[in-house]
C-alpha cells in the first residue's frame, strides 16, 4: 500500500491505496539452453479449424487452469508434428516469468512476479531445431491489476483460469540453427533439407 496525500481546507486525508506496480520482480539469470518448457499442461485441447489448399492448417488450443503454457504449445507441436507455425493468443494467467535477453552475458534476466494477469497479448512462432525437434519461440505482454503492462520473452507461466491460443501451420519447414555468438537458436531461411 502507498499512502495518498491530500488537503481540503483544513482538513488533511490520508488513504493507503494498493500498488502492485511498486513490487519488483524476482531476478534470476537463465542460460538460453535452459529457456525452453518444463511444465505439464494436462487439460489443453486442440481442435484443427480449417485446412487450405497450400497445406497451412488452422488450430485452436485452449489451456485451462494449471496448464502451463509454454509446455502446451511445445506439446501441442509434438503430437501435430508442426514444422513451421505462428500464433496468438489471450487470456489470463498467474505467477509468470518473462525474460530479457542481455547479449553480453548470453543469458536470459529472467524476471517473475507473484500475482493474477492478464494475457494482452501473447504471440511467437514454432520451428525446428537442427535435430528436427520443435521449438517454441514466444514473447508476451501481460497487464497488471493497476493497468500498467510487463512483458518479455515468455520462460513460464500457469494459466489462471484461460488461455486462448490461434495457431497457424505451414508445411515449408523452418529450421534454427546455433548462432556462436549469441549461443541463441536462431532462424536460418536458407536451411533447406
């Protein structure tokens, strides 16, 4: 709670109002090897909405209370087999943690807060690691009970009660590659196999 001062007249108010942009995030460093999912999204479902003549497939996932999302998206690219996609989404989550990338260091700030937010907007896209495996890449912007927004690249976060995600699937393969100095997995258009 911070304390709101004002005056009328004579007369002097004081009210506590609460504040959740005064709360810092916890800090921790998270080597870009480590930055992938390690959860369980138990209750997400997937449903394929629409498939086009050039062979891009429209899906739905929704994650329900508890999932975690980034293990959603990396299981839901498993079990479709997604070599190439982009996605959106919305919803709302709890305890999150985003991360900035800080290249000096190769490492990720990885920054998490302890409360219920909303999910403004999540986005990213699917490819394929150089051992064919798939790899989720996703950054969000999430708003805070006082309305001020956080985000970053997305490490972790419980879905508290929905998450909403459009997926779109192509199927040109996409592959990352190592990149030696950012040690990150980068995009490579020029990866044809």
């Amino acid at each position: 709670m911070r304390p709101l001062r004002f005056a009328t007249g004579m007369v002097m108010f004081v009210v506590s109002l609460p504040s959740c942009a005064a709360r810092e995030p916890a800090v921790r460093w998270v080597k870009a090897a480590e930055a992938s999912a390690h959860g369980q999204a138990p209750l997400a479902t997937h449903r394929l909405l629409s498939t086009h003549e050039d062979g891009s497939k429209a899906f739905v996932l929704v994650l329900s209370q508890g999932d975690e999302a980034l293990s959603a998206l990396a299981a839901f690219a498993r079990e479709e087999k997604v070599v190439n996609a982009h996605f959106v989404a919305i919803g709302a989550v709890r305890d999150p943690e985003v991360g900035w990338f800080d290249v000096t260091r190769k490492e990720y700030k990885g920054m998490s807060l302890h409360e219920q937010m909303e999910v403004l907007t999540l986005s990213g896209d699917i490819t394929l690691a150089e051992s064919g495996q798939p790899i989720v890449h996703a950054h969000l912007v999430l708003g805070r009970s006082d309305g001020s927004a956080w985000g970053g690249h997305l490490l972790r976060a419980t879905v508290s009660p929905t998450l909403e995600v459009y997926i779109t699937t192509y199927p040109q393969p996409l592959y990352k590659r190592m990149d030696s100095e950012t040690q990150l997995q980068l995009i490579d258009p020029s990866v044809v196999r």
